[in-house]
C-alpha cells in the first residue's frame, strides 16, 4: 500500500483514504484480510493508535469487517463498496471542478477537455 502522508489533513484521515483508494484498486479484494493494526502502523511509520483510529472508522463506514480474534477483513457487501465508489467519484469530481472553476473553466468545458483527453488516448 502507498503510503504518502502529509501534512495536508490528519493522518487518520489519510490512512483511510489510502485504505480505500487499496480497495477500489482491487488491491485488497472484497473478503480479504488485513494486516494487523502493529503491522500496518509500522508500514505507514504512524502510532498504533492512529491506525487503530482509521481502522475503526472504516469499519465503522461498514468498509473493514472485525472477525473479532481473527482480525479485520474487506467487506463483502456490494452495496456497501459501491456505495463508496460513488461516494469517491463524486469527491473526486467535486475536487476536479473546483480545481477548474479556480482558472475559469465551466464543469462543461472541464468535460470537453477531459474526453479530449480520451480521444487523444485511443489514438
């Protein structure tokens, strides 16, 4: 997993997202285990605690599973990962436009400009 922390927002909150981003890659498919807590702090060189926070709060979303003794595991619940999909595209999109609209450009024009951009890729 890509663990690129900054100082941007809090680390748990990066975590998550970093987690999440792992899912919708399929790099941790629906039902697979996580690494224990210790373990995925000492990958992302945080505080155990920290990643028990984010941890929490994806389970709590309904994203990780606890299989109490046996550890977290990814939900399998499509109706849960796809709800996070959608909820992940739209923030992305919401971003994009805000980025777009900073240099005057509508979301219309932003759309013309991105399948440009896939035209351009397809030749």
């Amino acid at each position: 997993m890509d663990w690129k922390l900054t100082g941007s927002q809090p680390v748990y909150q990066q975590i998550m997202a970093a987690i999440r981003g792992a899912i919708l890659q399929g790099a941790l498919p629906p039902g697979k285990k996580i690494p224990s807590v210790r373990d995925l702090a000492a990958q992302a060189q945080v505080n155990p605690n920290t990643m028990q926070r984010a941890l929490t709060e994806l389970e709590r979303e309904g994203l990780l599973v606890s299989g109490g003794t046996s550890g977290r595991r990814v939900t399998q619940d499509e109706a849960v990962l796809a709800a996070m999909r959608e909820d992940t595209l739209h923030q992305l999109a919401l971003e994009c436009a805000e980025k777009f609209m900073v240099f005057g450009v509508s979301p219309g024009q932003a759309a013309q400009l991105l399948l440009a951009l896939e035209e351009e890729k397809e030749v």
